[in-house]
C-alpha cells in the first residue's frame, strides 16, 4: 500500500479469546510500518482497550492513536 501526502489510513481492529470470542487487553500491540524499496520499518505503538478493541489513523504524516 501506498500512502501519499493528503492520504488517510484508518485502521481499527479488536483483539479477542480465540476460545471465548470475548475482546481482550494484551500487555503490547505494535503496528510495523515497512518499505520495501528503502529497506526502512517504523514500530508504532497502539492502545487497546480493556474491551480489546483499537482504532489508528495516520493523516498526512500525523499519528492518531485512540
């Protein structure tokens, strides 16, 4: 995927219980960021609730992490 300057990417997700089905909180969740063709990878933190659920966007080159 290719982002360019006025782009948005929006990414929400939730993490659950394979057994349970139920939303869980893990102690680290890490998005990583990798370009092919520079051979560059950016780690970026995200917040999960205690329901297991994230939301991240990135807009123009500005980090949102709810």
């Amino acid at each position: 995927m290719e982002l360019g300057p006025k782009d948005t990417l929006k990414l929400s997700f939730q993490v659950v219980d394979k057994d349970s089905g139920n939303g869980v909180q893990p102690h680290q969740t890490f998005l990583r960021f990798y370009d092919e063709k520079a051979n560059e990878e950016g780690i970026q933190p995200v917040r999960v609730s205690l329901s297991g659920k994230a939301k991240f966007d990135l807009v123009r080159g500005v980090l949102r992490n709810f």
